[in-house]
C-alpha cells in the first residue's frame, strides 16, 4: 500500500485522455489499492487515476457517510444520462480549497469492469452521480474549472501557480 502524489491544477498532465486499461490484473489491483487509500487519506470522495498521473481508465470513489462503501470503475462507459440537469457545488483534489457550481445529469447509468474485473451496472444519481461525472471528465482530461467563466479559471491559475511556488520556497 503506498499514498500516491496527486498532480495539481495547472499540470498540463491533466489534461491526458486516459485508455482504457487491457486487463485487470496484479498492476491494476495494486493501483486501486493505493488509490483507495490516497482518496481517504486526502479526504476525498472520488480520485481518477489520472490525478495520480496514470492514463487509463480507472476510478474509485467512496460517498458513504461512513467511509466504507468503496466503488470501483474500470473502463466507465455512460449508457444513459437524464433529461433533467442540476447547478451542484465540486471540489478537486487536484484544484485543493476551490469551490464551485458545475451542471450535471441529476442521473446516470454507467458500465464498467469493478475491481476483480466482472461487467457491473450502476444506476447512480444524487452525490454518487455528480462523483461519477467529475472523475469521468478526468479521464477525457478535462478538470472543473473548464466549466467555470475564463476570468475565474484564469484566477484560479494564479492563485493555484502562486501557492506552488511559495510551496517550493
Ligand atoms: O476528483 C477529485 O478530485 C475528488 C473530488 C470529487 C468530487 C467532489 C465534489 C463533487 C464532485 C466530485 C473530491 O473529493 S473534492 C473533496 C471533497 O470531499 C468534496 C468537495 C465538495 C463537495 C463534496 C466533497
Ligand atoms: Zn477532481
């Protein structure tokens, strides 16, 4: 078990479109694992691999109250969206102490391989929805901000740059 760097907003590998992952074997299962436990450990909901600099097509994501419901997606394919749509506050690991509406489907049916590598269905809406939309988005290489006006993703560019180099000070 290993706790994983997480690339932070602006790294140009963020924007990476992920491929889809070949097999899951002793790689994949070792690289859930770990990005189970940086999700918890950075009090996250949701990681996408390539927040941790790995481009295939890998999530995990807990919503539980209780921390313990553990859900992972290999290959996430949307089979169906709804026709209604909701403004919802998002956070990013990547893009840490930012806030802000982004529209989403309220729901969701997604296809994916989970962690032992058998077809799941999931029929998702509320939180877990929202969740399965942001990380997906990081597969494709796009990051929330991009939904934001330019002047406030210009903003938090800086604010972002700024907070890195006082980190490397
Ligand atoms: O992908 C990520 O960086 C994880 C991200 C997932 C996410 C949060 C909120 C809406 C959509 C997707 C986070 O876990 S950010 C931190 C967080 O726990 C949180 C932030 C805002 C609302 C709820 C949770
Ligand atoms: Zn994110």
């Amino acid at each position: 078990m290993a706790l994983l760097p997480i690339l932070c907003y602006p790294d140009p590998k963020l924007h990476k479109v992920a491929k889809p992952v070949a097999q899951v074997d002793a790689r994949i299962k070792n690289l859930v694992t770990d990005m189970l436990e940086t999700m918890y450990d950075a009090k996250g909901i949701g990681l996408a691999a390539t927040q941790v600099d790995v481009h295939e097509r890998l999530i995990v994501i807990d919503v539980s109250e209780e921390r313990n419901v553990p859900l992972v997606l290999i290959n996430p394919e949307l089979t169906w969206t709804s026709a209604e749509k909701h403004i919802n506050e998002e956070g990013c690991l990547s893009v840490p102490g930012i806030y802000d509406g982004v529209e989403r489907f309220d729901a969701v049916h997604v296809t994916a391989l989970d962690g032992s590598g058998k077809s799941r269905v999931i029929e998702a809406d509320g939180m877990l929805a929202v969740c399965i939309q942001h990380e997906m988005d990081h597969l494709m290489g796009k990051v929330f901000v991009e939904y934001l006006s330019p002047l406030k993703r210009n903003r938090i560019k800086t604010k972002m740059l700024k907070a890195q180099r006082e980190e490397r000070a």
